[in-house]
C-alpha cells in the first residue's frame, strides 16, 4: 500500500483528530511557529496536501487566496464541507491540476514526508510558481522519524538504532485523550529534500528548528522535546 492509499484508509480517523482543537502539537505551538515563515498573502497560495483543511482554513482568514489539493477523496470531501467557498481539488502531488507560474506562494504543510514521489511533487511545485514565488514546508524532522527517546522522560537518551541515511517507511499508533490515528510516512534524511529542491531549481531562504515552548508541555516528559526538534521548516524561492 502507498502512503497515499495508507491515508485514505485513515482519513476518518484524522479528521476527528485533527478537528479537535487543543489536540494536538498544531493547535498548541506548530501553526503558529509556521505561518511567521509565510509572506504576506499575493494573488495565489497553493495548499498542497491540505488534508481536511485547517491550515487551509487558516490561511484564508489570513487573507490568503487559497488552493488546497490533496489525494484522499475523504479528507478533499470533508475539506469542501468545512468551507465550501473554498477551491479544493483532489490530485496527486506530483501532477498538480494548475497552470505554469499561476502562483506566488505553495504551502507543503506536514505533507512531503507522506509523499512517495516527494522530488516529483517539489519539482511540480516549481513549476506552478512564478518567478519569485515561495515554496514554505514543514516535515517531520529527520532526526526524529530516525530515531526515538529510550523513555518517557525528560532526560531521557535518544537513540538512533537503524540507518539515518537510508529512507525507509514506518508508521506511528498514536492514542491520546480517546483518540487514535496511525501517521504513515517515509523518513528521509535531510540531504534528499534539499536535493529534491536544489535539482528544482529552489535557493533556500530560511530554515527553521522550532522548540516545544513551555507553554505547549502538558507534562514534565514533554521536556525532552525541547532537546531535539520534533519538526523542521523551510523557506525557499524560486529565483
């Protein structure tokens, strides 16, 4: 099964996750940390892998003219029933349904690490984004998906057991507060995605580690993500 077959199957699942305000790393510190990466809103943002639509959502009471595209006919459906003024298309990443440079800002939101073909998807990124235009993503940090914390506590050690350099898939069971949803992805080290965007043509402008602030620890184990990032966030522009 590809990841995008392996999120569909979840995609009820997410959307009662995700739907939940205060559930999750998102609600508490992870929006707020990306959007101060975006440029004010221009005439087009292209949300790719929008899922069910929050930072969809988000961005166009930001201002933001938005375009959200996902693959799960599921989560595209529950998108354009949360707004149905939005433009929500379902479509492989990797072949956008948008015309040359008709766009000035792609958002790849918690996405490319759950995309098989993720170098094709950046390349069609570039393509869709005029002259100028910006590409910001967030993605699992490669240190985490490589590795793990030996214990639920916050000096607790972090060990990576198999090979950071090799990609691999894995899949994350996650149950907090009654709910349950099962993350699929694929780990990549970091020099794959800033391949991906050096061969499209991408100069990267920024790069983000973004900490757990103390705000966002609901438990003194939560410290220890204030020692290794959980997430990394990425500017980049087409020249």
């Amino acid at each position: 099964m590809d990841l995008a077959d392996s999120w569909e199957a979840q995609a009820q699942q997410w959307i009662r996750w995700a739907r939940q305000p205060g559930h999750d790393s998102y609600w508490r510190h992870h929006r707020d940390h990306f959007l101060r990466l975006l440029p004010p809103p221009g005439r087009r943002t292209v949300d790719i892998g929008c899922g069910e639509g929050r930072l969809t959502r988000d961005l166009k009471r930001l201002g933001h003219r938005v375009v959200g595209i996902d693959a799960s006919p599921t989560l595209v459906a529950a998108a354009r029933e949360a707004d149905p003024s939005m433009d929500v298309r379902r479509a492989d990443a990797a072949a956008l349904p948008l015309e040359d440079a008709s766009a000035d800002l792609a958002v790849a939101f918690m996405s490319l690490h759950d995309i098989d073909a993720m170098p094709a998807a950046v390349r069609e990124i570039a393509r869709i984004l005029e002259p100028g235009g910006k590409l910001c993503l967030a993605i699992v940090h490669p240190i985490n998906s490589a590795g793990r914390f030996e214990r639920r506590t916050a000096d607790a050690p972090f060990v990576i057991e198999g090979d950071y350099l090799r990609p691999f898939q894995y899949s994350d069971a996650v149950e907090r507060d009654g709910l349950t949803m099962t993350f699929h992805s694929r780990h990549r080290p970091l020099e794959a995605y800033f391949l991906a965007l050096e061969e499209a043509g991408f100069l990267v402008e920024a790069l983000r580690e973004p900490s757990v602030p103390d705000h966002a620890i609901v438990a003194e184990a939560g410290r220890r993500w204030q020692r290794l990032p959980l997430f990394l966030h990425i500017r980049a522009r087409r020249p």
